[in-house]
C-alpha cells in the first residue's frame, strides 16, 4: 500500500532533550515535505526537499534540522526542543514537485514540558 | 507573513446544499492553488487544484473557481453530503521548487 509513514504518533518531551520525528514514504517520490499544524494558523512548512541532499527552508525552520540521505526518509530534528514547538507535524511528499499532489502522514502530536 | 488568508473559520451547511468556501491570496504572482481536505486523527488529502491559466476545474461534486484580478478562489461543493464534514485548506504553490503556503482551514459541518 502506497502511504507515507511517521513515528512516533505521539510524543512528550521536556525543554532541551534532543529528539528525531522519522518520515518515510514508499512511493519512490522525490519531494518530502515537514509541516506543523497550530490553531489559527494551519500549515505552515518547516523544510522540503526536492531529492536527496538537496533541501531548503520553508516559512518556519527555525529550531528544526533535516536530512535527506536516502529518498525514502526524511526525518525531522529538534535538536533542543522548546514549548513553542508544541504543535501536530505532518510529513508528505509528492512525486515530483509540490505542484503535484502530495500524500501526507497521518501526523505526529509532540508536547514540549 | 501570511499570504493565504481563509476568513471563515467554520461553515454550516445542510445535506444536499451548496457549501462555498472562499480563499484570498496576496501576491499575484500566484499561478498554482490547491485544496486540501483534513478529517480528525488523519493527514490532509488532495483534493482539487487549479492553475493561473484557468477560471474553473471542475472534479464530481466539487468545483474550484479562480479570480485573479480579486485574488480570490472559492470551492464549491454541490450538493454537499455528511462525509463532507471535515476542515478545508486552500494552499498556494510560492515558488517553483514546491513551497507551500496553507489558508487556516475551514471547519466545515454538513447537518442531516
């Protein structure tokens, strides 16, 4: 079945401990999205990648790192986690560019103590 | 900077009636407008899309209607079911490498 997959579903954490969100899609696509999703404000991206080693910043990276070493994966790196990225993360990706339709995870909820 | 704004942060409709949802956007530059749907618990799905080049995209039930000299869309859904209920996202490609902007989201209730 073609989906892309997130864990953990659920996280809590506390201020400053390292943690990683993994995102992997079995659909040989080439562009990976992360997106965090808060009231009031919807989507807002945090990275994407257009193909392996090649990514770039969307409208709110701050506080977040990403890879792309392999082009199934792309996790998600908070590398000193704060309060204010409390909020639900989706990871999607889209064959090509994101002009196509992209398939979303279905979502990480990370609370941050 | 938030250049895709969603006003109406929920709509009520009945079954079998018209639920219009509407989308501003900022930057005429703009040429490519996507619509998500989002139920609890699960990741947004596609839904429609429509380029610059266009006015309407039509797919089954559900129209997209684009305005450019308004900078506005709006998405039809006729006639409007129960399964229907969920939130809507209007979403603008930003750049041609494949950034995205979202809308806020429509809650939409569809009412037996």
């Amino acid at each position: 079945e073609a989906q892309v997959t997130q864990n953990p579903r659920y996280l809590i954490t506390v201020t400053g401990k390292k943690l990683t969100v993994t995102c992997s899609q079995n659909m040989n696509h080439e562009y990976m999205s992360w997106y965090r999703q808060d009231p009031g404000l919807g989507l807002r991206q945090i990275y994407y990648s257009m193909n392996v080693e090649v990514t770039d910043k969307g409208d709110v990276p701050e506080g977040y790192k990403v890879s792309r070493k392999e082009k199934r994966n792309f996790p998600l790196i908070l590398e000193s986690p704060s309060p204010n990225q409390t909020s639900l993360y989706f990871c999607a990706s889209s064959f090509r560019t994101g002009r196509e339709t992209q398939y979303f995870g279905p979502g990480t909820r990370l609370l941050v103590l | 900077d938030q250049q895709v704004k969603q006003n109406s942060p929920s709509l009520s409709v009945q079954e079998g009636r018209i639920s219009i949802l509407n989308c501003d956007y900022t930057n005429s530059m703009f040429d490519y407008f996507l619509w998500y749907k989002k139920y609890p618990a699960e990741g947004p799905t596609f839904l429609i899309s429509i380029s610059s080049i266009k006015d309407k995209n039509e797919d089954g039930r559900f129209t997209v209607f684009l305005n450019k000299s308004a900078k506005h869309l709006s998405l039809h859904i006729v006639p409007s079911q129960p399964g229907d209920s969920a939130v809507y996202f209007c979403a603008v490609l930003t750049d041609s490498w494949g950034k995205l902007q979202f809308g806020a989201g429509t809650q939409v209730v569809v009412t037996p």
